[in-house]
C-alpha cells in the first residue's frame, strides 16, 4: 500500500504504546513542574494557607 508523502507505519503492541503516552504526559507534567518551581524562584507567586484556601471557596 502507498501512503501519501512517503509515510511509513509501526505498528507496536498496545502495552507499549500506552506506556509512551503515559511517559509523554510524564513530561508534560514535570516541564510544568520547573516552569513552578522557576516562578517560585522568582517570587511570583501568592501564598495562602489552608484556612485561606477554606474561606475562598465557602
């Protein structure tokens, strides 16, 4: 079978597939993590205890 734009196929057993997904939101997430700890680090961000947290959403 032709594909267009020359493309090529893998097929891969789901386990393993579902294992990168799993890794790539892996990723994701912890690249979200250092853009936090970078603004924590540069003092933007707001403090609230948990008794603050509890009167915001009352």
């Amino acid at each position: 079978m032709n594909r267009a734009y020359n493309e090529k196929t893998v097929v891969v057993p789901k386990t393993e597939n579902n294992d990168r997904q799993k890794a790539s939101r892996n990723l994701e997430y912890l690249a979200k993590l250092d853009r936090s700890f970078e603004q924590m680090e540069r003092g933007e961000v707001i403090t609230k205890s948990f008794n603050e947290l509890e009167e915001m959403s009352r």
